[in-house]
C-alpha cells in the first residue's frame, strides 16, 4: 500500500487531530503518502484534499476539534454521491482510508468498502455510544469540561442553597452525564437509558433536605428530558428554589486531556499497520488498555450500554 487517506466525519471530538497526526507520521514512517480530506465525506465527494507530511501536522496535538474539517453530507447517503467519492480516491491511487467518527461516519465507511475502498475506523465521538470499545475519542475530555462546570455550579449552588440542574449532551447515550455526575458527586443523575418519575425527583430532594442536605446537584442528558422543564417541575412541586445550566457545545471543545491524545495515538498507530497488513472493515477500540480490532459489523450494528453498576454506585452515593 503506497497512498492512504485520512478523514474525520460527524461531530467534532477533542482527540481527532492527535490521530490523524499520529496517523500521518506513523504511515510516513513506513513509507506511505498520506493525504487529508478536508470536511468530511463532503470534502471526499467534492475531492477537496491536500498532500501531508510531517510538518502539516505540527503543533496540533494539543488542539481541540480537527484541523480537516468536518461537515454532514445528504449527498453521500445517495449511491451516486458514494460513487463519486469513491472515483475520486480512485484518481488518486489512494488504497486505504482511516476514518475518525461516531456511528454514522463509521457505516458510511462501511458502505464505501463496498465500491472497493479498504478502510480502519477510528471511534472519534464524545458520546462514548460505540460498541466494541471502553473509550472513544474525546470522551474523557467532554467528561472533564462537565465536571469543570459542574464543581464550579457546586460553589453556587451550596453558597444559596440551591437545586441547579446542569443538562450535558448525550441524546440517546448517557455515559457523558452519568460519568461526570459520578465524579461530581451529584445527587441525581437522569440519562435516556432509566426512566424516571418527575415526583419522585421532588421527593427525594425534599428528603434531602429534611436530611440537612442545604443543595443539590441533578445531572441531565439531553436525551433524558429538558433541565428547563424538570426545574421548573421541582420549582412548582417542591417550593426549592432552582437553576438550570445548559452546557451545550462546550461539551465539543477545548484542548483535549492526556488521556484523549495518548488514546488517539495509540488507536491511529494500529490502525494504520492494519491497512499496510491489508486489514479492512474494522474499527480499533480500546478494550482492558488495549488496542484491538472490532469488525465494523459489530461497531455499528451493536449498542453500547451505560454501566449498570456505575448507575448502582451514583445512587449509593447520592444518600
């Protein structure tokens, strides 16, 4: 294999350009030239890519984001749009793809593989949603700006005797709000994966009270419900005076944390030397502090759950 590409596809996560730097360098050193897609499969379709060495991906390790691009593209769902991505690899002599992304980005690689484009997948998401790895990409940096804000809403929060409600990312994945609510030690923590009951929320944070406990702090995934409304509820149910944070994109960005850029290194190194061993259709995870090889079938065909006994151990330390 003489040519590789490299791509970063869906949402942004702290940790993408770790990879491809560490992709780029590792591929280099085994002689392989290396070109970057910029913007996604958009970019891929419009044949918008440049040639990368070494230097191209200087002092970028330490940035959040991805200095590619990426962007959402409607057109690559069609068949003409993939085989017009395809053609364009093609033109080029590319042979293989590294593609850093969540779950959409990681089957649209797989449909690719099906016009005879070899890829390894990388799991670039905050979400922490992919199977077949204990950590993705940015995760734990995510993790770590919500328990910035978190600990910082505690100030408050104590200093007024308060209920905040601090509403992080995560619409079908809760690992994001039960992560961080775990470490930051808040009394509740709502996520899509357990349902809950909006009076027995307003019970226990009365028990709390009764209990001597002067605030509290309630963790929401977006996915759960609206920390808007689930205030205003314990407002008017409860008599406690409440604030509601929504952190938003915040979540996305920032420099990522070393955990997020030794993760990348690692996981682009083996996915390169799985493409010069003519590896294709897999994604490298992360498993026991290890890199393995996850078929792509499982990656994007199987869900993730939440840990049951990190949810178990929140609830016991909420008392």
């Amino acid at each position: 294999m003489k040519k590789i590409a490299v791509i970063t596809s869906g949402g942004d996560s702290p940790g993408m350009n770790a990879a491809i730097r560490a992709a780029v360098r590792v591929a280099l050193a085994q002689g392989v030239e290396v070109w970057g897609i910029r913007n996604g499969y958009a970019g891929m379709i419009a044949d918008d890519m440049i040639r990368l060495d070494s230097r191209s991906v200087g002092d970028i390790i330490q940035k959040g984001g991805t200095f590619l691009g990426t962007a959402r593209s409607e057109e690559f769902k069609t068949l003409t749009g993939r085989q017009k991505a395809a053609e364009n690899l093609h033109s080029r002599g590319i042979e293989g793809l590294i593609v850093t992304g969540g779950d959409g980005s990681l089957t649209g690689a797989k449909l690719l593989s099906e016009l005879g484009i070899k890829f390894v997948g990388l799991p670039g998401t905050i979400d922490n949603d992919i199977w077949g790895t204990d950590f993705t990409i940015g995760f734990d940096t995510a993790v770590n700006t919500a328990l910035d804000a978190i600990n910082k809403l505690r100030d408050t929060a104590s200093s007024h005797g308060r209920v905040i409600l601090v509403e992080v990312m995560g619409r079908h994945c809760g690992w994001i709000a039960l992560t961080a609510g775990l470490a930051g030690g808040a009394e509740i923590i709502l996520v899509p994966e357990e349902p809950f009951n909006q009076e027995d929320i307003s019970k226990k944070l009365l028990e709390s009270r009764a209990k001597g406990k002067q605030y509290s702090i309630i963790v929401v995934a977006e996915g759960a419900g609206s920390a808007l409304e689930l205030g205003q509820y314990i407002r008017a149910n409860s008599g406690l005076e409440t604030r509601v944070s929504v952190l938003g994109h915040i979540q996305r960005g920032g420099a990522p944390t070393a955990f997020d850029r030794l993760l990348a290194s690692r996981l682009a190194e083996t996915a390169v030397r799985a493409l010069m061993a003519g590896k294709t259709d897999i994604m490298i995870g992360f498993r026991n502090n290890q890199c393995v090889e996850v078929p792509i079938a499982d990656a994007v065909g199987k869900k993730k759950e939440i840990d049951p006994e990190l949810y178990r151990l929140a609830d016991v330390l909420s008392k």
